[in-house]
C-alpha cells in the first residue's frame, strides 16, 4: 500500500511517472485523512511517498501516527521513498522515526554541487540509521550510472545493501520519458547495472521496480536476471497509490485513465474489498482495449503484452 502524501516536489525528473500531476494539484494528504486511511487498510506494509515526502509540513507527525496505529507490527514494513535532497536536520529526525528508507538516486549532472553534497550527506544519514534502499531508472540504453557506482565504491556503499531498478514506464498522461518504441537494449543497459554492481558489491541484492515485457529484453537476458532479481515478472500487479483528495488509482500510470481511477476510495468498505474492484476493473479494461503491438506476430509465449497504460496511451494517441 502506497500512500502518497503530497504532490509537491523539489525536482523535475524527466522519467517520473507523477509528471503534471504536481503541476496541476498540489496538496498535502491531512493527519485525519492518514488515519481513515490506516483504518481502512488491512495490511502494515505502507510506502510513505509523494511528491517528495520531506517537503510536507507534518512528516514526523505522519510517521508518529503511522507507528502508532501499526502497533504489533514490525515498523520494518514501513518504508519513506526521497530524492534524498530534503533538509539534514529533518532527515536526522525521520532517521528516529522509521527503520527502512529508499533514496531515488540520478545522474550525476542532475545535481549541482550543493545539491550534491546534500545528498551524499543524506545518504550518510539514512545509510547508517535506516536500511537504505538505492533507486536507479533507465531512461534511456546509453544512462550513465557513475554515481551510483561511485557510491558503492566508497565508504557510504558498505551499508547499502539493496539496489531497486526500474525501466522508466508510462507516467500521468503518457507525458514521461520512457521507451515509446521498444528496444531490446534495455535489458543489456539492466544487466550491465547488475554485473557492475555485483563487481563492486557481491551481496548487494536487487528489486525490479515495475513489470517487464519481451520486447524489452531477449529472453536469454530475461532468464538471466529472473534469477538475480526479486519481484522480476513479466505480469503487472497494481500498487493501489492513495492520495490526498481521497482517489485510489491502479498504480501512478493510470492516474489519469478514468476506467481505472477510483475517485473516494472510501466508498468501499475496506481495502480487500477495493482491491478486488480494482482486478476486475483491470481485467475488463485490458479485454477491452486488447494489445496494441505486434502481440499475435510475438514469438515470446511467456510474453502477456506492455503494460495497461501504455496500451491506453499508444492506442489514444495512435503512436504506431
């Protein structure tokens, strides 16, 4: 469960899946709103994120409320995602506050110096306060990942032991940057990730962000990392992203599909009973909109097709 507590943000990837929705409403999720919403969740696994999460005035009061409602759980269930640019004495605090944190680490020339040196200290911090997890997106085959290399490298690298990785996918109106034609260098640029990383850290242990298809990696590469990687799967399963004015959408890509955007998550009952709409809503929209790529010439049978959004986009704007 993945709860998005602002739209706010201090960057502008060109990979994120958000694109204009920050743009468009920005709005801090209320401390009343997060509790209806631990109410109505029966699950203690929360993503904390937004937006970037540190830019909303009442986080350390989030993560109070969330611990405190999460009582018996393991508070290692509950994860803070940053671009890890938030302010050092904050971040000091939250590092009290929570057990895991994922830090969405960019390309070196994506930052000035000062913005540099806030986040290696940011890294600093949650790295020796929290279990760190490094997050990287390729956007494109030829990504330079200097930085995190770099990082593993030094100091910082001997207590991050988790790297997510992520084949930049369809954001809030297809407005993104990610691959609108597939090429199958996507997987050599993922499993040079993997070598290197591995070179430089053997235990290190990966997490792929989102579903994959065939069209984006041939399958001797596919097998492969299917071994390395946990969550590596060619089917997707939706993230049920909640945010401040009460929607729920099948994961951020399909914010702006209406089919599967619930608009007041709290007309249902409770989360399991959301969750089940979701699937069916998923399950018919895909029937209907069927594959828009050349699915019946594929010769990959394990191959289910891109993802529902990307299927929506190509066919709403006729990208062929």
């Amino acid at each position: 469960m993945i709860l998005v507590i602002n739209t706010e943000c201090n960057r502008s990837c060109s990979y994120c899946f958000e694109g204009q929705i920050r743009e468009e409403k920005k709005e801090n999720m209320s401390l009343d709103t997060i509790f209806q919403v631990l109410e109505f969740s029966n699950n203690p696994v929360y993503t904390i994120m937004g937006g970037e999460p540190t830019l909303h005035p009442e986080l350390l009061q989030i993560l109070d409320l969330v611990n405190t409602v999460n009582t018996g759980f393991n508070p290692s269930l509950i994860t803070l995602l940053t671009n890890g640019l938030g302010n050092i004495e904050l971040s000091k605090e939250i590092a009290k506050k929570i057990k895991c944190t994922g830090l969405n680490l960019n390309h070196l020339d994506f930052y000035t110096n000062e913005e540099y040196e806030k986040l290696i200290k940011n890294i600093e911090i949650f790295s020796n306060k929290t279990f760190l997890t490094l997050t990287v997106t390729i956007t494109d085959p030829k990504d330079d990942f200097t930085l995190l290399y770099d990082i593993l490298k030094s100091n910082l690298g001997r207590n991050i032991l988790y790297l997510r990785i992520a084949i930049s996918s369809p954001g809030y109106k297809f407005s993104n940057l990610f691959p609108k034609e597939f090429s199958q260098e996507y997987g050599e640029a993922y499993l040079k990730i993997i070598e290197t990383c591995h070179k430089i850290n053997p235990i290190i242990r990966y997490i792929n962000e989102c579903s994959v298809n065939l069209c984006l990696m041939e399958k001797n590469i596919y097998d492969k990392l299917k071994n390395k990687v946990l969550n590596f799967k060619l089917e997707c399963y939706g993230n049920f992203d909640f945010f401040p004015d009460h929607s729920s959408h099948w994961c951020f890509a399909c914010e702006g599909i209406p089919e599967l955007t619930i608009e007041n998550i709290f007309k249902y009952q409770n989360e399991t009973i959301l969750e089940a709409e979701f699937f069916k809503r998923q399950t018919k929209f895909n029937n209907k909109l069927g594959v828009q790529c050349n699915y019946n010439e594929c010769k990959e049978i394990e191959c289910l097709g891109p993802c529902v959004a990307y299927n929506y986009y190509r066919k709403k704007n006729d990208i062929i």
